[in-house]
C-alpha cells in the first residue's frame, strides 16, 4: 500500500521550504519525488527520495532530471552510470522529468562529460 497521506505531508513542508540550492548539470542530487501513481519512480525513506540525475537546467529554479536506480536491467530504458564516488547506478530515460529545485535535499555527486553524452543520446533515440 502506498503511502499518498505521508507523502502529502513531506510535499507541503518542501513547498515552503527556501531553497537556495546551486545545481548544475551532471550533478546528482537526492531529491525528494514523492509517492507516484502506477509504474512512476516513486523516492524512498522519510522524505520520498531518490538520487537524480540533472540532465538539463532551464534556469535556478527547475530542470530535467533522471531518476538514479542501483538495480541494472538489461533494458534499452536503464543506461548505467558511474558517479564520482564509483557508485554504479542505472538511469532511468523512460523516467524523465521536470523538477523544481525546492524538491532537491543534497549533492550525492556527479558524473563524467562521456557517460552524460551517452545518456544524452539515449534520451534524443527515446523521441525519435
């Protein structure tokens, strides 16, 4: 059963939260993106987060992020990557969406120019 209730609460108090939140892109942040419908990526824990990847930034505010998953699929949806860190996770471009910055907690790192290209790709083949 999901937790809607809960995470109706977690998203009022980000709402209100002042953000003030330097992000670029190939950053990745935890990012609190809530308790979704269906087959959406849904955030974990507490706060309904998950690491995401910044894949394009309109301006302070918003951009479009991927989430991150730690589970490989071999599936033409799931492109692995490697942040920083040496953490192997697999973004997921049939997830793509756009974010506002207030939803976004902390850094957890970021990836190379090649992997970011590689991913770039991918997301310009979805739409074709």
């Amino acid at each position: 059963m999901k937790n809607f209730d809960g995470w109706n609460e977690v998203k009022k108090e980000t709402n209100i939260q002042l953000v003030n939140k330097y992000f670029k892109v190939r950053d990745i942040w935890w990012c609190r993106l809530g308790c979704n419908l269906g087959h959406e990526q849904d955030g974990k824990g507490n706060y309904f987060e998950r690491p995401v990847l910044i894949i394009k930034k309109f301006n302070n505010r918003i951009f479009f992020g991927l989430p991150l998953s730690t589970k490989n699929k071999n599936n033409p949806f799931y492109i692995k990557v490697i942040d920083n860190k040496g953490i192997v996770r697999s973004s997921i471009i049939s997830q793509l969406r756009l974010l506002d910055v207030s939803r976004l907690s902390e850094k957890a790192g970021y990836i190379d120019n090649i992997s970011y290209s590689q991913i770039k790709k991918s997301i310009r083949e979805l739409f074709r």
